[in-house]
C-alpha cells in the first residue's frame, strides 16, 4: 500500500495550500482517511480526519475554520484545503488510512512553511 502526498511548499502567512494525498494500491473507499503534521521538535498531531462510511469529519482545534478535509472516492485522493495560513502551521503533514484500527498506512509526508 501507498499513499503519496503533493502540495506542500513555502507559503506567506494568511495564504492558502491545498495538500493531496493519492491512494491506488488498495480498497481506499473503505478507509478512514486523516491529515496529521509534526512540526520540529514537537510530536505528531492529528489534524484533520474523515470517515470512510457517511464521510463524517473532525478537526483539530488550532485548524477549525481554516482546514477542510475532504476525499473523492474515485480518484482514490484524501485533500486537506489550508486557508489562513500561520506560521504554526508550520510541520511536515502526513497522509494515514486507518481500517479499523487492524490496517494502517502512512505516507512520507510533505513540507508546509508557513514563512514571509
């Protein structure tokens, strides 16, 4: 199984990103989808989660209001639009598919800089 994330880069604060995260090698609809991120020297945090049945969402606090997850089934991509960006948001965000807790996978992460 692999899942490849795209989107990040270097971004001014109050700017925008949009992260995607391509699934092709397994049954993706099944799987709950989540964003996590882990800026340096801190631990890794979820960010943003969707469910695989009813597409149901939860989000992190710090990003309510700003992030919105979403997937498409038939591309087989989660994506994670940012809005107002800051300089907190600052981390390297991974891509994970969870399967009842039996199956997990996760990607290698791309970099979001959040830097004027």
């Amino acid at each position: 199984v692999q899942l490849v994330e795209s989107g990040g880069g270097l971004v001014q604060p109050g700017g925008s990103l949009r992260l995607s995260c391509a699934a092709p090698g397994f049954t993706f609809s099944s799987y709950d989808m989540s964003w996590y991120r882990q800026a340096p020297g801190k631990e890794r945090e979820l960010v943003a989660g969707i469910t695989s049945v009813g597409g149901s969402t939860k989000y992190a606090d710090s990003v309510k209001g700003r992030f919105t997850i979403s997937r498409d089934n038939f591309k087989r991509t989660v994506y994670l639009q940012m809005n107002s960006l800051k300089p907190e948001d600052t981390a390297v965000y991974y891509c994970n598919a969870n399967l009842y807790n039996v199956m997990d996978y996760w990607g290698k992460g791309t970099l979001v800089t959040v830097s004027s």
